[in-house]
C-alpha cells in the first residue's frame, strides 16, 4: 500500500533477487518516461523503494502521482 507522508506518495517492493529488482525498475523508468512523470528511488539489493510527488506543482501529491502508483502497481503484480 502506499503512503501519503511529507508531501509524498512512498512504497517499498521486495523481490527475490537483485535481477528481478532490476528488472522491475526497467519496467517503472519505461513507464515513468510515457508518463513524463519521473520517481525518486533507491534500490539495495532485492529492495525498491519508490517516492512519488510532483515538482512542478510545488513538490506535492498530485494526481499524476496517484495515477502513476496504480501503473506501478500493475507492473508489480
């Protein structure tokens, strides 16, 4: 589920490994880049942790946000 905390929307995703992990990221900047709509992540090992917010909008959430979470969700599953 993601959080709405400080101005942005967070998730973390677990993977069984370090490739799948990647792999999912390949998919997100596909994604983020059709959207324009590019995320602040980090990634450790099988750990992906997403923040979503808008900057142009004053770096707070937006819809755009909230839209691109359920693309990444749908990815994921």
């Amino acid at each position: 589920m993601w959080k709405h905390e400080n101005n942005k929307l967070t998730k973390s995703f677990v993977f069984k490994d370090f490739i799948e992990a990647f792999g999912f990221m390949t998919k997100v900047a596909l994604l983020a880049e059709k959207h324009n709509h590019h995320p602040f992540w980090t990634n450790v090992y099988n750990k992906v942790t997403i923040e979503l917010n808008t900057h142009d909008a004053g770096d707070i959430v937006t819809d755009k946000d909230h839209q691109l979470a359920g693309e990444i969700d749908k990815i994921k599953t």
